[in-house]
C-alpha cells in the first residue's frame, strides 16, 4: 500500500476505542503515513471491568489461547506477526509460562502497547469520552464489549437493533502465596514428564466425591441478578460455571473441569476432574482459575471456590464478574470491508463487529486500519486471501446467519476446503493427493496443518501489497 508523497494533507482516520482492535486499526493506519486522532475515555470515564486507564487492557483472561500454527487461532497469531501487528509485538515480548498457549502479564503488555502509541508521531491521543458517532469522513469504531451506553444508543438508533449486546463472565484471579503448596501438582495436559521440566499449570485433583460437592455449591450459589428489561443473551464458549452446572452434573468435568490428559501424582491415576490454575503475571504471584468464570455473588465466590481442594485459604486479588458484551449483527449491517452499511466511512472494527477473542479482535482492527486507509486514499480494499486466518474471520461476519448471528472464535471450520494439491501425501497417486481426504485417524491434525500451510504460503504476496 503506497504511501503519498509531500502536497495536501492527508484526510484524518477518527479510531474510537483503545482496546486491542483500536489501537492496532490506528497503529496500521499510522504505519501507513495517515494521520490518526484516537480517543479513549478512560481513566476518567470507567467502565464495570476495566481498572486502568493503559490502552488495551485485558479484563478477562489474560491468555491469547494456543500458539500452536496447527490450530486456526495460532495460525491468525502468526498471520499478524508477519504483517506487523502492535498486540503480537507486545504479547510476544510480555509472554509468561503457558504451556502450548500464549499468555501475557497483562500490567505489562498493556505498557508496552501504551507506550508504543504514545510514541507513534501519526497518532494523536484524545483522553475523552465520546456519546455519539462523529461526522468525520473515515472513523473506526472499536469500543469493544463495554461501549459507552449513550455511544451504543446512538449505534442502535442508526441501525434500527433491537439490541445489541450479551453478557460475557470474568474468571476469579488468586494470589499464589494464598494456595496450599502440598494439594496442587505441576502439569500441562499430555506432556510426558521429564527431568527438570515442570508443566506450566496448577492441577488441582477432585475425586468424585469432592466434585459431586462442588456442584451442589455452584447450583445453590446465589448470583448477582439482571435488570428486568436486560436478557441474559451468554455467549456459549463463555458461560459461567454455575450456569454449566445447571446443565448437567457431569457437564463441568467434561468442560473446564476436564482431567483429560492429567494424572495425579498421589494417585497414579486420573482425577474425576480437575481445576487447572494458570500463571496472571510474569512473576507467579497471581494464578486464574482457567475457565471459571462467574456472576457468583463475592461471598458465595469465597464460600464455594474456598471448598475446592488446595484453595482453601485463597485470596482473591480478582472476583469473577458480569459485563455487557455489545456487538453488532455483522452480516445484516456490515459490507465485506467492515463498513457500516447505514453510515458510508464508518468501519467496525473487534468484538463490536461480532467475532470473539483478544487475537480476532485485533487483528479485525489491523484490517479495519487497512481497509480505511484504502478508502480514503480511493485505492481498492487489500482484501486477505480467502485460504487464511484473516479471511476465515472475515467470512464469519460476512457469510453468518444473521438471523441467529453470534460472536464466533476463529476455528478451522470457517476456512474454505483443500483443494487435492494441498493435501499431503507421499505418492503421486496416492489418494489423499488425488481426493484431498486424509486417513481417518490422522484426518484432522493433517488436514489442519495443511490448512495453515496453504495460508502462510498464500499471505506472502498480499503481505508485500500492504507492507508499510
């Protein structure tokens, strides 16, 4: 993407939001030679989940998921280094033990994003709140899943939504000093143990006894309550455990009490099921219980989570919480750039588009930057080929059913099929080169390694048509 040489100013991009998907659409832009005025209304606005006032402030968990290329989100992951990304420099470079996936000490790394805006010359920085869409030719709206009420008011107005929002839940976060040393045991699931290496998570064991307890608990718990004109609209990878117990006894052992893949070292054997604690921050102070999130009211969070084995002392630097989570329906509002179709020159851009995810919503900001910058320099949208991660993401907001439209993750399901060329195999006539189908017990892990491949090998040349 060309840069333009010295004449008239350039139009300005207006990026609304300082999140993840905020700061890479103007850090993009900026990169790029356009000038950028992003706003951001913290610290002196709030919000139910946010305690800072850096930019792109993790306020959920602070894993980024897997970082194996083998899997669709850490192919996207690498998909975004190769073109640049601001939040993969920070998550690479603020990384703490996760085994195969990619967390960050989120104090850090959202040092390390502010830092790296604030010293971008491009980007101006507005620390004020703003209520309504503003009028200005090109804007990138990326204020995430805690929008400014009245800003969400004026986006439904201009829409015509009915609503726009769900609820998303936090997980509690323990201090490590506070758990008891000779309950928990070190592993990550399936890695073979070795001398000197230890896995990057607390395993806390349950039999089923102790399970079956718990989960009279969680049922019991008494949670914090929705106003009557709010609907309780969960988002399915997200939902709270007490709302999983509800589902089923055994629902949380095959969920994020799973103990596939563990083995208890007292025992020897498998545990019915099992509370995996993974490191918050680069010194090991602080722990998150994987996958628990909860609207559990504080004092029931202490009773029942202080029930489980080993956290029986727990302090709590964190409770599990309940926040809004606003997003629009992307395939009835949206155009294939991201455009809002009722309001030309307005880009969505991170989970207010509708995907789910630090790493989706980033990198939806680093296209939303992309496509913006196009626009106002009329040059054609740098569209990613449909093979990679970008596109598959892309095609979700594009291609879903806007009747029933939910944020989704990136998942190998949203990729286009391999065509027989890109299957493996080891003759030329071999039936896997000839149909494209692999074996069947190696079906999936192949065909997702040749999924990644094809797309590394396809981003090259679109890499070289937007590089700064």
């Amino acid at each position: 993407m060309s840069i333009p040489t010295r004449g008239a100013p350039e139009p300005r991009l207006v990026v609304i939001g300082a999140g993840l998907a905020g700061c890479e659409a103007a850090w993009q832009a900026a990169r790029r030679g356009l000038p950028v005025r992003l706003y951001e209304m913290r610290p002196d606005h709030g919000s139910p989940a946010h305690t800072g006032g850096d930019f792109a402030e993790l306020v959920c968990s602070n894993s980024l998921r897997s970082a194996a290329p083998t899997n669709a989100v850490g192919l996207l992951k690498e998909e975004m280094r190769r073109a640049g990304s601001l939040v993969m420099q920070g998550a690479d470079a603020c990384a703490v033990p996760a085994g195969s996936a990619l967390a960050v000490d989120r104090d850090a790394f959202a040092r390390h994003v502010t830092a790296a805006i604030e010293a971008e010359p491009r980007i101006e920085i507005r620390r004020e709140r703003v209520a309504k869409l503003p009028d200005d030719a090109c804007v990138v709206l990326a204020t995430g899943p805690l929008t400014d009420p009245e800003l969400a008011a004026d986006l439904r107005t201009r829409i015509g939504e009915a609503s726009l929002y769900f609820y998303d839940a936090i997980s509690p976060i323990v201090y490590a000093d506070s758990l008891e040393p000779d309950v928990a045991f070190r592993a990550s699931r399936w890695q073979q143990p070795e001398e000197g290496l230890e896995g990057d998570y607390l395993n806390l064991a349950l039999d089923r006894a102790q399970y079956e307890a718990f989960v009279d608990a969680l049922v019991a718990a008494e949670t914090v309550p929705l106003h009557d004109f709010e609907k309780a609209l969960y988002f399915e990878g997200c939902l709270p455990i007490e709302e999983m117990a509800r589902r089923g006894r055994e629902t949380l052992a095959h969920g994020p009490m799973k103990p596939v893949g563990l083995v208890d070292p007292k025992t020897g054997r498998r545990p019915h099921a099992v509370v995996q604690l993974r490191h918050e921050d680069r010194c090991g102070m602080l722990y998150n219980l994987v996958g628990f999130q909860t609207k559990m009211r504080v004092r029931d969070q202490q009773r029942v989570l202080r029930s489980l084995p080993g956290l029986r002392d727990a302090v709590f630097a964190r409770y599990g919480s309940v926040h809004r989570n606003t997003y629009v329906n992307a395939p009835r509002q949206l155009g294939p750039t991201l455009e809002l179709l009722a309001r030309p020159g307005l880009f969505v851009a991170g989970q207010m588009a509708g995907v789910e995810g630090y790493v989706e919503s980033a990198a939806l900001g680093g296209l939303a930057g992309l496509f913006a910058v196009a626009s106002l320099r009329g040059e054609p949208a740098p569209f990613p080929p449909e093979s990679t991660a970008h596109a598959a993401i892309l095609r979700h907001l594009r291609e879903g059913d806007p009747e029933h439209f939910q944020p989704m993750n990136v998942n190998w399901g949203l990729f286009p099929p391999l065509d027989p060329s890109d299957a493996r195999g080891s003759k030329p006539d071999d039936p896997v080169r000839r149909t494209g189908r692999f074996p069947k017990p190696t079906r999936r892990a192949l065909r997702n390694e040749a999924l990644g491949e094809r797309a590394l090998r396809d981003l090259a040349p679109w890499l070289e048509r937007i590089r700064a």
